[in-house]
C-alpha cells in the first residue's frame, strides 16, 4: 500500500503542499520499513545483486589483504584454497589482537556465509537483504581494520621515540605490539630488555609468548616466576600448558588457584580436564557456574556432556543457546543429535550451516545422511569435497557408497572441550 503512495498523482501534490509533506513522511517511513532485515523491496534497490556481491567480495579481500600485512610473519598459507590467509586465520587474528571485539566476529561469520555462497555461485539462493547487509557488515569491519592499522602504525612510532629515551612502559607497550603483530624475535628480545630492567609485567608476557612458540621448559619456569611475584593471570596459563602436556593433577591445583582469585575462564578449563576425566558430576557443576558467569564456551562444552550422557533434550537446548550465541561449532554438533534421532530435515540444514561455516566434516556426516534417503548423487558429491578437504573416513564412506567399502562411519563424532 505504501508502495502505492509512492507513485502518487504528481498533479495532486502540486495542488497541495502538505499532502507532498504527508507523502514525504510516508516514503521515509516506508524506506525505514525496507530497510529492516526480512521485509523486501517492491522498489529497484541502487544496486543490482551483482554489484553488490562484487562490494562484498572486494571487502573480503581487502579484509585479508590487510589481515596478512599486519601478521602475515606468523600466517601459513591456507592448504584447502590459493590464498595467502584463510577466512578462520583472518577471524583469529582480528579476534586475538583486539581489532574487532565478539559483535564483530559475529557479524563476520554472518558475512562469510555470504561471501561463501557467492563465491560458490549461489547468489541467487541468497535473500536479498541478507546480501546488502552481508555485504554491509564486510564494508564496516574493513573500515574497523583500517583505522586499527593506521593507529598501530602511529603507535609504533612512538612507542620507539619514547623507548629511546628510556621509558620502560614504552619499550612493554612496543613488544607488544610486535608480538602481536608477528615480529616475534624483535618482540622477545624487547621483553627480555625490560625483564632485565625489572619490568615484572614483562615476564608473564616473556612467558606467553614462549609458550606460543611451543618453548614450554622456558615458557613454565617463566610462569612459576610470574606467579612468585604475584602475577594473578600466571597461575591459569600455567595451568593451561601444563593441562596440554597431560599433566593433570598440577594443572588441576593451578586452574583452582585461579577459580579462587576470581578468574572465571578457568571455571570452563577445569571442567573440561575433568570430563576428559569422565568426573562428570564435578565438570557438570563447573560449566554451570561457568556459564552463570557469561562464558559462552561453557554452553557447547556442557552440551557436548550431556549428550554424551544421553541427556538429548537438555544439550539440544544448550547447542541452541550457544548458536544464538554465535558459536560457530555448535551447528554441526546440534546436527549430530538431530541426525541420531531421526530428525533429519533439522538436521540437513544444521549440516549446510555447518559447511558454509567452514566445518569440513560436516561434508561427511550431511552424505551420510543424505546416502541414508537414498539421494545418492547428492551424496557422492559431497563425499568427494570431504576428500578434496583431506577428511580421511570420506574416502571408506564414498567407497561404501559405490559398493566398495565397509559400512560408513563419520570418523569425527562430536566436537570436544573447549
């Protein structure tokens, strides 16, 4: 109706000035309406759906471009496409150096689905507006990027003017920078500078980034020193190295130190090494405190619990919490249980969203169902993107399917702890 008044009588309007008033309300109105994320245009949008898949792209690329310059010391190429960086290493890196905080990497996973289906030629399975606001979303995280990088760039500057001069905070501040930025030697040749000039927040720092090199003899002796001088952050990441090296009991004591001193990532770490475990009772009580504190990993990892114990019910509303949450794994895992109790349509579209998302095994459990309907062809297709994707149980399933294999299994089962 409103679209009616928009090619309203232009004689009317030269008789009355404030009907044209009226109508300019009513436009505005209706241009707020369509702008609003699942109403569609009956109007010619500015841009065709070409030009805006274009925009989206060129972002994208931009988004990377920038991505490998500012880490690119520290970045592999991806081994699944001919780019330089990956979408997963460009969301890690913007994530782990504070250029785009949890909202951001929202919006970037629901720009990627996007880009992804674009790039896989799929734009005309794409609504519209889900399009323009991908495609929206991509342009302002580029703008986020490039004052980021520009800021860095003026702070290094003048970081090295000040640590010249001697100011210790300055020489921490620059080190970093660099450490984050991939300049790791640099880095840790500054950290030690100010280790040796008795900055004490250097040596829990000195500490992370051994630990991120995999130097764990250094990184812990380290940390135990951090945690002498009274570090509160130390004790956990200690835990967390030592959790890795499979010493449980020592990183058991640490992750309760630091539940103690108010660290609440701790809560969700603990409760993982003690599912591994199988005290599932204490894990349980963990998560749940874990998530009454706002961690978001403690609704998958509880969920991943409690439909281990069968409890289906109770983890499919946790997955569905932890979707809404923007946890990029619970799809394919919420999948898994769907698919086990026969709901398949749920299941099939969690599987698609898994894949778009990047979830390679998801190509392998959506055949599996698929091959199960007897939609064989959809299925073979599949089976063999998982084996382009180096997914290994792809290659008995499609065999299986062609009447050469054993019985198909997923080879991945639900993703763990976190």
């Amino acid at each position: 109706m409103l679209a009616n008044l928009v090619t309203a009588d232009l004689t009317l309007l030269e008789r009355s000035s404030w009907i044209a008033g009226l109508l300019g309300v009513l436009v505005a109105a209706y241009s707020l309406l369509i702008g609003s994320r699942g109403i569609k245009s009956t109007l010619e949008p500015e841009e065709t759906r070409e030009q805006v898949a274009i925009r989206l792209i060129r972002a994208f690329a931009s988004i990377e471009k920038l991505a490998l310059k500012i880490h690119g010391r520290d970045t592999e190429r991806s081994p699944q496409t001919s780019r330089a960086i990956s979408l997963r290493q460009v969301r890690k890196i913007m994530l782990e150096m504070g250029v785009w905080g949890d909202a951001d990497i929202i919006s970037f996973d629901i720009a990627v689905r996007a880009r992804n289906a674009v790039v896989h030629g799929d734009i005309e399975g794409i609504d519209s507006l889900d399009l323009r606001y991908a495609a929206e979303k991509a342009q302002q995280l580029l703008s986020k990027v490039e004052r980021w990088s520009e800021e860095v760039v003026a702070a290094e500057r003048s970081y090295r003017r000040a640590a010249s001069a001697g100011d210790l905070h300055a020489l921490f501040d620059l080190a970093g920078l660099l450490m984050k930025r991939g300049d790791i030697e640099e880095a840790e040749a500054l950290y030690r500078q100010a280790v040796d000039a008795g900055d004490v927040a250097a040596v829990y720092s000195l500490a992370l980034l051994l630990a991120r090199q995999g130097r764990d003899e250094e990184a812990e002796a380290l940390y135990r020193r951090a945690i002498e001088i009274g570090d509160v952050a130390a004790p956990y990441n200690l835990a967390n190295l030592l959790d890795e090296q499979g010493r449980d009991e020592e990183a058991e004591a640490l992750y309760r130190r630091a539940i103690d001193a108010g660290d609440v990532s701790a809560l969700n770490s603990l409760a993982n090494l003690l599912a591994r475990q199988g005290r599932d009772e204490e894990a349980e009580a963990l998560y749940r405190r874990a998530i009454d504190a706002g961690r978001v990993p403690a609704l998958y990892s509880l969920a991943v619990l409690l439909a281990r114990q069968g409890r289906d019910e109770e983890a499919e509303a946790l997955y569905r919490r932890a979707i809404k949450a923007g946890d990029v794994a619970a799809p394919y895992n919420l999948a898994n249980l769907l698919a086990r109790q026969g709901r398949d349509e749920e299941a099939e579209a969690l599987y698609r969203r898994a894949i778009k998302a990047g979830r390679v095994p998801a190509l392998n459990s959506l055949a599996n169902l698929l091959a199960r309907q007897g939609r064989d062809e959809e299925a073979e297709a599949l089976y063999r993107r998982a084996i382009d994707a180096g997914h290994v149980p792809a290659l008995n399933n499609l065999a299986n399917l062609l009447g050469e294999g054993a019985d198909a299994v997923d080879g991945n089962g639900d993703s763990n702890w976190r």
